[in-house]
C-alpha cells in the first residue's frame, strides 16, 4: 500500500501535486508577463505609426517658419482629420490676407 498522502480526488501524491500547482503558476505568470510585453511592444509600433503625420506635419511648419513663411503643407494621403489639420492653417492665412486688403 501506498503510505504517501494522496489529494482529495485521490489522483496524485500531494507532494507531487504542490509541485505541479507551483511550476503551472510560474508559467502562467511568465505567459502573462510575455504577453503584456509583446502588447506593450505592439502598442508603441501602433501609435508610432499613427502619429508618423502629425510628427511630418510638426517637422514642416517648423522647417517653414524658420526658412519661409509663403511656404505651405502639402499633405499626403486621404481627406481626414489630418489633411484638415495641415490645411487649416493656410485657410486662415489666406482669411486674414483678404481682410486685410
């Protein structure tokens, strides 16, 4: 007869079992810390790219207003909040030009 302590179901030595449960609990926490970074590296490349216009748009009117200030945004891509962000600027410059005549 078996003189080791079994678990409640009667399936496994407890020894056996703690073992088990404390070696299931260290992988899962790795699992959870591995898939926190990969989501945290995911993330920054996504928001890297989604600020990549708004950086372009920056680096230009910068570029302009320290070599020309006639010079304007051409803004790429499609008709969004960011084409009308580079736009704007320009639309009321050109406002205050014909005010001003």
């Amino acid at each position: 007869m078996n003189a080791e302590p079994t678990n409640p179901a009667g399936q496994l030595p407890t020894d056996l079992a703690s073992q088990v449960l404390g070696q299931l609990g260290l992988q899962y926490a790795l699992a959870v810390a591995g898939t926190a970074l990969i989501a945290l590296g995911v993330g920054w490349l996504a928001a890297g790219r989604a600020l990549a216009p708004i950086r372009t748009i920056v680096a230009t009117l910068r570029r302009i207003s320290d070599d020309r200030l006639d010079a304007r945004v051409r803004p790429s891509g499609p008709q969004d909040e960011l084409h009308e962000l580079a736009v704007d600027p320009y639309r009321s410059q050109e406002r205050r030009r014909e005010c001003g005549r």
